[in-house]
C-alpha cells in the first residue's frame, strides 16, 4: 500500500510540472506576459529590497538600543568598574602619602624640638662656663687669672659668635683696669691676656675695607704690649696713654688716631696709614715707618730718635720740637714738613739730605743753614 501511495504522488508532481511550463502567456493591455528570466530578476530585486528593509530596521534597533541609559550602562560597565578600582587604588595611595608627610612634620617637629632643647641646654651650660671665666679672670690668684685666659680662647671660634663682643669687652677691661698694675710684674699672665684679645679684636674690627658708621674703637690705657694688630683697621682708635711697646701694626689703619702719650717704642708701622694722627708727646723711638703714610700728622714733641723713615709719605706733616736724634729719613716725601724747634743732628740732616723734596720742608734758621752747608761740602 505504501509504495502505491509513492507511485501516486510521483505522478501528481510530474503532472504539475507539465501544467507549470505548458500554462499558455496571457496578454494584458495589449503587452505579453513577463519572461521566466524577467520574473526571476523582479524575484531577486524584491529579495534584495526585504534584506535592505530588514538592515534598516537591525539598524535602527541598534540605535534605540545604543540611546537607551541601560544599555550604555550594561555596555561600559566593566570600564566604570576598572575606573572606580583605579580611583579607589589613587584614592587610598594618596591617604597613604598624606599620612606619610603629616607623620614626617611630626617627626620633625618633634626632631626640631628636642634639638632646640639641647640648643638651650648647651647655652646655658656654656653660659654658665663664661660666667666662670669672667669670675676667676677678677681673681687674685695669677694661676687662675692665667687658666681663664686660655679657656675665654676658646669662646672666640666661629661657632661661639654669640660671645664674641663680651669677650673682647671683658678682655679689654682686664688690660685696661690692670694696666701698670700686676700686668707689668706678671708678664706670662699679660701675654695670655693679650693674646686672646689679639684674636678677639679681629672678631670685632674688619681686617680690610674701613667700615663707615662704626663707633671707634676706645684702646685707651691699655696694656698691649707686643700685641700682634698688623692689617686691622684702626681707624679713629683712641690709643692714648697706651703701652704698645714692640707693637706689630704693621699695615694698619690708622687713619686720624689719638694717641696722646702713647708709648710705641720698637713699635712696627711699616705700611701702616698715619694721615691725619694725632701723636703729640708720643714715645716712638725706635719705631719703623717704612712706606708709611704719615700725611698732615702731628708729630709734636714726640721722641722719634732713632725712628726710621725710609720712604714715607711725610706731606704736611708736624715733627715741631721733636728729637730726631738718630732718625733716618732717606727717600722720605718730605714736602711741607715742619721741623721747627726739633733737635735734629748732624748724622740726621745728612740723612734729610737723602730724602724727597727736603728743600720744601720747614725749618729753624740755623738748621737750613746747616743743611745747605753739608750739602755743598
């Protein structure tokens, strides 16, 4: 039965295949009807036109779904996830650094307060070290004046700048209230004493330009008895009544000091600037004055024998009454110098014969007619 029912359906398909190709063209208005190849082609045009249709209608899904909030949520979800874990990763790397450098301004806070405490308790301990020094440099025992003025050395290192102005303040008091006291008669205690205010007078006074406005320094009635001061500046220093006996000032400044009665004898002021010094009744005997500039300074009644002049600046200035004997005087300026009443000998007229411009200078009647007399014999 089943292969009768095959043989009938096989029959009924080739029957409507024959009826299919066999169907007579109808003609309408006039025209044929359209070719199989034509149809086929409307066919694939038509197929064509759905697919363009249906793209056109995924496009604008696509695009309802691209506009949609969610589905931009849903798309981008995963890059805000990465975001935020980045931003938490920053977020807590940042609190991590703050706290870091609150810690570290703690720690230096701290660092800084107990450096300040130790700062405070080394002052005072120092303090109270001075105040020691200046104690045993008042006492009456040679031993423990000598002791103190080797420690106040110390106090005159760099790192001690806060001493520096009391230093040389106590050390000039002691050469001064001393002065022609146990000073003289202890000469090691005197040396130490004037060896440490050596040191602290350059804390105080510039060793090369003059500093205008500075208040001069009062030198007066000290005891500086072969202080080594060469290259200061010493510029209106008061030097009165002085003993700077074999003295170095080599090079010094100064300019217009006031040295009444001062004694420096076998003193050195080669290169040393005088103009302008007020040296009356000095004790200079003995003293260099190479190359100094001594211009208008007033020499007056001074004992300069056996001072030497070599090559000064000696313009204007005053040796009226002075005692020359024995002062040498070769390639001196000696222009506008006064002489008047000063004891000069034989030997130093020939050396004045020597010296720069002597016929400009000022002299007594009878020493010009001596200085002519020897210089045409």
């Amino acid at each position: 039965m089943l292969a009768g029912w095959k043989n009938q359906r096989r029959s009924l398909v080739l029957l409507f295949t024959f009826l299919l190709f066999s169907a007579p063209v109808h003609i309408d208005g006039g025209q044929t009807s359209a070719s199989p190849t034509q149809s086929t082609t409307e066919t694939r045009q038509e197929l064509e036109n759905n697919k363009l249709r249906q793209e056109t209608i995924k496009l604008r899904l696509e695009n309802q779904k691209l506009s949609s909030p969610w589905v931009l949520l849903l798309e981008y979800g995963p890059l805000l996830t990465a975001l935020v874990a980045v931003g938490g990763f920053i977020f807590t790397f940042w609190k991590q650094i703050a706290e870091n450098q609150r810690q570290g301004r703690l720690d230096y806070t701290q660092r800084e307060h107990d450096r300040q405490q130790q700062r405070d308790e080394l002052q005072h301990k120092l303090e109270e070290q001075f105040s020691a020094i200046i104690t045993n440099l008042g006492s009456e025992s040679s031993s423990l004046q000598a002791s103190a003025a080797v420690q106040i050395m110390g106090f005159l290192r760099p790192e001690y700048r806060n001493f520096h102005a009391q230093a040389f303040l106590i050390l000039y008091a002691n050469l001064k209230v001393q002065h022609n006291q146990n000073l003289q008669q202890n000469r090691t205690l005197g040396k130490l004493l004037v060896s440490a205010f050596e040191q602290a007078i350059r804390t105080q006074v510039s060793n090369s330009v003059p500093q205008n406005g500075l208040t001069p320094i009062d030198l007066s009635r000290s005891y500086l008895n072969r202080a080594q001061l060469q290259n200061l500046d010493l510029t209106a220093a008061d030097i009165a009544f002085s003993d700077l006996r074999g003295a170095n000032l080599t090079g010094t400044s100064l300019f217009r000091v006031r040295g009444y009665a001062v004694h420096l004898e076998k003193a050195r002021l080669s290169r040393a600037t005088l103009g302008e010094a007020r040296l009356r009744k000095a004790f200079l005997n003995d003293t260099q004055f190479h190359e100094a500039n001594l211009i208008a300074a007033d020499l007056r009644e001074t004992n300069l024998s056996k001072a030497q002049f070599q090559q000064a600046k000696m313009q204007s200035a005053h040796l009226d009454r002075a005692d020359l004997t024995g002062a040498r005087f070769e390639h001196a300026d000696l222009n506008d110098t006064f002489f008047f009443g000063a004891t000069i000998p034989t030997a130093t007229l020939k050396s004045i014969l020597k010296a720069k411009n002597w016929k400009k200078a000022h002299y007594d009647p009878s020493v010009w007619a001596d200085l002519l007399a020897l210089h045409h014999s």
